[in-house]
C-alpha cells in the first residue's frame, strides 16, 4: 500500500475518531475506499481507540490490535494473517460470519468471552480461527 493511502486513512481514522456513531470509510477527497487501499501490509493497531466500526474487506498482514477499543462490530470480510486481539471490548457482542484469523484470538475481559470456543467458531463458519482463542 502507498505511504499517501495509508496516511489518508489515518488521518480519516484521527478525524472521525471522536464521532460517536459507526461511519463508513472514505479517504478524504470523499472517494470510496479500493480493494488494493484495503491491505495493510504489517500491524495496524487501533487499541485504545474510539473507533466504532472498519471498512468490509479489510486484509491485516500482521496483527489487528482493537483492546479497549469503542468497537462495535467488525466487517464482513475481515483477513487478520496475524493475531486479532478484542481484550476488553465491552461493545462487540458478536463476531462476523467469514471472519478468517490466521493467529490466535484474545477476546478476554469482553462480552465475547461468555461464548463457548464451539459458539465462537459457529458464530464465524465458514470462517476460522487457526490459532487459539483466549
């Protein structure tokens, strides 16, 4: 990905991160964002954020880091090839179906954790979880 989209995005992430509804992600000349925009090619970490919701189709090469995020929901399409960590999520109530990590799942100390591994896989077929959840 280009250093330009990368700084759009989060320079959009830094904007729209005060608002207190879910938004769609666009870059800042109000285009939608292309399939190619949405790889990151390493970690992208966005713990500690007030971030509501992110874009369908997102591919994370490295690790997805959401703890203590406002989260909400995560999108349709989701590629984490690392690890994804939801730690103390309190507003993300359920997983997406198709939701593929390569890594381990940390969802503890969020309302996550009162599914069962079996409820949590069921939850995201025909996606998976390679690693552990914890």
């Amino acid at each position: 990905m280009k250093k330009e989209t990368l700084k759009n995005i989060f320079d959009f992430l830094k904007k729209e991160d005060n608002k207190n509804k879910p938004f769609k992600w666009k870059l800042v000349n109000n285009e939608p964002l292309t399939d190619d925009e949405l790889i990151i090619d390493d970690n992208l970490y966005l713990a500690g954020s007030s971030i509501k919701s992110l874009p369908d189709n997102l591919e994370v090469k490295g690790d997805l880091k959401l703890h203590d995020s406002s989260i909400i929901s995560l999108p349709k399409g989701l590629v984490v090839s690392g690890d994804l960590f939801l730690r103390r999520c309190k507003n993300l109530t359920s997983l997406p179906k198709g939701l593929k990590v390569y890594g381990d799942l940390y969802i503890s100390m969020s309302s996550l954790e009162d599914y069962s591994d079996d409820e949590i896989i069921e939850m995201i077929k025909p996606g998976f979880i390679k690693g552990e959840i914890y």
